[in-house]
C-alpha cells in the first residue's frame, strides 16, 4: 500500500519546477562570427559528442547531399595554419585559425584551392611521402571569411561524401560544440530514450545479476517504465543509472547526441553531464562514459549518468553527488526518479519513474580468476605470457580470467587474455614466449596474432630478452605466436600496356594477409610519383610529373616485416 500511494503522489510533484532546473545554460561563444562552411542549408550526418568507436565525436559532420567535391569556404577570417594529409583519420585536413582565439578544422576533403592544393604537391614531393603534416605561418595563406579553401570528399576514415567541421578552442586545442555557435541548424525535435538501464557493482561483471534493463514508452510527454507500474527494484544499495538515447534534426534521419542530461532523486540533483569542450587527449574515455560491454556484444550505446571509478573525465560532469552519480538506495524505500535530457537546442525530453533498492544478490567470483582494479597497478605472469596494465588502463573492476589451448603449426599457443569486451584505456606491452624453437632466420618475421572473437588481426613482434616476443596491444583477446613470409599481395586496376587518355588516376590494391602494409612507394620511369593510400587501395592523380607518352611504372609495397613486393605496369598517357 506504501509503494503505491508514493507512485500515486508521484504525479502531482511540480514536474515544471525541476524541469526549469533541467535547463542549460549555454556558454557565451559568438553566434555570428562562423558562417555556414557551404553553399547548401546544413544538415547532419552527425554532431558533437556522439559516441563513436574509441572516441566522442568532435564536431559536426555536414551532408553534401550524397555527393564529393561541394565548394568548401572559410567560415570566419584567419589564416590557414595547418594542412594534413593521412590515410585515416581526417583524411585531406585544413586548420584556419581565426584571431578570435578560435580554430576551425575542415575535414575528409577533396583537393584544395588550387595555390595551396600546389603547395601541398611540392611539400609532399620534397619530403618523397603523401602523408604530410604542415605547419604553416600567418603570411603563407590568409583568408577571407567567405573564401574557397577546398572542395569536400570523402578521404580518410569516412564511409561517405560529407564535411567534418570543427571548432577548437586555439589556446586548448580542444574540440568546442559547433552547434552553440549560432550555425544554420533546424532542430524541433526533442531526443528519444527508448531504454533505461540500472547497474549495481562493476558494469563488467559477467556473474553480475543486477543489470536490469528496462524499456520505455511515451506517455503524456513523459518517458516511464513499459511495464505499466512505473516502479523498478535495483538490487543492492546502490545504483547507477543509463540510458540509451539520441537525438534527431529536421530533415535528417541520422541520430545525434543529446547536450545535456540531469538525474534527481526525491527533487535532489544527483548527476549532470555536458557534452563539450573534449579534449582529444580525453577523447578515448567514451568507453568509460558509455557501457563499452554492451555496445560490443549488442551494437547499443547506453550513456551512463554516473562515473565509473577509472573514468578520468571529469570536464563533462558539472555536478556529481558523493557516489559518483550513484543513486543511494540503502534504505530500502521508494524513490522518485526524474531525469531531464536536452540537445543543443533547447529540445527536452523527460524521463519519470520510481526505483527502490533491495538485498543485493550474491554474485559469484570465477573460479581461478584474480582480481584486477580500476586506478592500481595489475600485473600478470605465466611461463609464457607477461603483461603490466598501469593504474590509468582500467575503468572499473574485473575479475580477470586467463586461459590456453594449443596451437595449431604455430610458434605458441593460443592464449585467452580475458574478454575481447572489457576495455583498456591505452597500449600496453604484451610478452608472449615460443614454446618451440624459433629458426634463426624466422626471428625477424615473427607475428603476434589477435581475435576478438570475430577477426584475426596481427602486427610485427620484436624479439626480446631471454626469448621473448613483445608488441605493443590495447585490447584483451586471443593472443597467439606466428611467422610471416609472405609479401603483400598486389593487384593493378589497369591493364598492362594499357593507354589512359580519359583516365585521371592510376590505382592499385595491395593487402597484407597477417599485418598490415606499412610502406609503399610508386616509381614512375625511375622517378618517385605521389601515390595516396585510403584503406586497401593505393592511387596517383595524373599531375605535371607525369608527361603524354609511353611510361614503365613500379608499385613498391612492403609489410610490417619487411616482406616486400613490387608490381610492374606499362601504359600510354
């Protein structure tokens, strides 16, 4: 009867009130100063602060309309201070910095204007590599809010034709939300929260029968529980809350992420959280921020509205109660639940429900694991495998477990290095020891392979003292001992003797089947040609090094081992 007459008085708290306090003050950053980068209305693909593998997402990715090569112009006056050309990442990269103490990034381009897009070439030819990293002073390239700096594409680690926009703080670096600075952005729709979750105890633990997860239903503006009550029971005294929640725009399809979120218990803030100013040096702690474990077995990011032990940022949690955004529930009694989430906009959705603590339940410890905690040292010997994880590697809690079975025409075992689902936080060295023999001239095309349960990945090992093998890993996994002889293989997209009048680029395909291909190089007539690398594929955009005539052009493509192959092509230009 006390349970439901507290469910009962639930619908008459001041649900205004709190929703005012739910408001966000938005930092004072200039709404005229940055102009829409192109010609077309903005819509997104994505914006900042969505939960992205490895990293909160920095700034705004804007739709070209399915299309490369739309006009991409300063958005404010500056100079063009940094250019960046990788293979991942950003891609084809221009930085301006604005005297605002601001710096905008434009990323994932085409070509550049044409005079930069000259001084790009010539840079890269000097230095006989494609990918540069230029620092530039404010006399080079100045410009004018307005002007053409390039054309947009889709280079780099994109998946489709789009701009990736940023601005920084100049002072910081850090990456700010663009969408508070007064851009062209429709958005009427409040964020959607199908999902709650409450944790108890580590958010890792496969024994740990206290993540309870419950759908939601929109009811008179309101989210609450589906089960038609509006009552949830954590077990234990203390939990933590998360939601699975995205937000949308007018005119895009695409999820976002929400800006704000702020949870009460009994009228009481507990928890907020602000997503902006991330620095790229915290960025990685989106997999403390989001439930790690659950996006990788089931593809669904739940936002967590309270702090894991080992989560070190701290920038974008304004408040935090003395338990880290737990709720207390050690009293056993019924608790009002309220939680305001806003986007940029000042779009809100609100969620309502009640929550009571019970008697934990026991969980039990695996057999033969061995504890390993969030912010100490943990460190793990076996006759064939050592590892250190320093006090920054952990987020929380696990009970670490540690497995083998044998291998099959390879140097080692396969050792199960716990679970391919519980992150680390950097890169660690791993050691593993053969348990045959090693031929001499095999010990420089050793391999430490890696499964996630899904793939197998590898990277060079190098030999250490007293027989060991180390490598440089961030995950745990499957590890294993193998040896690599064989080359990249390569294959032309052309045509040996082949005459390219209408084409504009020549490109090959080289992939290595234990590593990675780690140099490659493109030779034309014996001269050094500027060939790009995106993903497999390796190419070179016909320019003024490559004349109208008969050409002999060598493809040079080695692995992580040092196991090289060329491939020879013959064409008419």
């Amino acid at each position: 009867m006390l349970i439901r007459k507290l469910a009962t008085a639930l619908l008459f708290v001041p649900l205004c009130a709190l929703a005012q306090k739910g408001k966000q003050q938005k930092n004072a950053y200039p709404q005229d100063y940055f102009r829409n980068p192109l010609d077309i209305p903005i819509f997104l693909a994505g914006n900042f602060g969505e939960c992205r593998p490895g990293h909160f997402h920095s700034g705004v990715d804007i739709k070209t309309k399915g299309e490369e090569n739309q006009i991409v112009h300063a958005a404010a006056d500056g100079y063009i201070s940094r250019i960046k050309m990788e293979k991942g990442g950003f891609g084809h990269g221009i930085y301006i910095t604005h005297p605002s103490g601001y710096t905008t990034l434009y990323a994932h381009l085409n070509d550049f204007a044409p005079a930069i897009q000259q001084y790009v070439r010539e840079k890269q030819y000097e230095a006989k590599r494609w990918d540069v990293d230029l620092q530039l002073t404010p006399s080079q390239f100045p410009v004018k809010k307005g002007q053409q700096i390039a054309w947009s594409g889709n280079t780099g680690a994109s998946t489709a034709p789009h701009l990736h926009f940023e601005i920084r703080s100049t002072k910081t670096e850090h990456p700010l939300n663009p969408e508070l600075f007064g851009l062209p952005v429709v958005d009427k729709k409040a964020p959607v929260i199908p999902e709650l979750v409450l944790y108890s105890g580590s958010v890792y633990e496969e024994g740990d029968q206290c993540i309870r997860t419950a759908q939601l239903k929109k009811t008179a503006g309101l989210y609450v529980p589906a089960n038609g009550t509006g009552d949830l029971v954590n077990s234990g005294s203390l939990c933590g809350v998360g939601l699975v929640m995205d937000d949308y725009m007018d005119g895009s399809d695409n999820t976002l992420a929400i800006y704000t979120a702020k949870l009460y218990m009994d009228d009481s803030l507990q928890s907020s959280i602000v997503l902006d100013d991330i620095g790229y040096d915290v960025t990685r702690y989106i997999n403390a921020y989001a439930d790690y474990k659950t996006h990788a077995q089931h593809g669904k990011w739940v936002q967590c509205l309270f702090k894991l032990p080992g989560n070190h940022l701290n920038s974008i949690y304004p408040y935090l109660n003395a338990t880290d955004g737990r709720l207390d529930l050690s009293d056993n009694k019924l608790h009002r639940i309220y939680i305001v989430v806003a986007d940029d906009k000042g779009n809100e959705s609100k969620v309502k429900f009640n929550l009571q603590g019970q008697p934990a339940i026991d969980t039990l410890v695996p057999a033969g694991s061995i504890p390993f905690l969030a912010n100490k040292v943990n460190k793990f010997n076996d006759p064939n495998v050592s590892f250190s994880l320093d006090e920054n590697e952990l987020y929380d809690d696990i009970s670490f477990m540690f497995s083998k079975k044998e291998g099959d025409h390879i140097f080692s075992d396969k050792y199960i290095i716990h679970y391919a689902y519980i992150p680390l936080h950097h890169y660690f060295e791993l050691k593993v020891k053969p348990n045959k023999p090693v031929p001499f001239d095999l010990r420089s095309k050793m391999v430490l392979m890696y499964n996630d349960g899904k793939d197998d990945d590898g990277r060079a090992a190098i030999a250490a003292e007293e027989g060991w093998y180390r490598a440089s890993v961030r995950n745990f996994g499957t590890y294993w001992l193998d040896v690599d002889t064989t080359a990249p293989a390569i294959r032309s997209l052309q045509k040996d003797g082949a005459v390219l009048t209408a084409a504009k680029q020549i490109t090959f395909e080289a992939k290595d089947a234990m590593t990675s291909v780690k140099t490659f190089a493109g030779y034309l007539d014996g001269k050094w040609i500027c060939f790009e690398q995106h993903g497999n594929s390796f190419f070179y955009k016909f320019d003024e090094h490559c004349s109208k005539g008969k050409h002999e052009l060598i493809f040079k493509a080695a692995d992580e081992n040092g196991n090289e192959r060329q491939a020879q092509l013959t064409f008419t230009r």
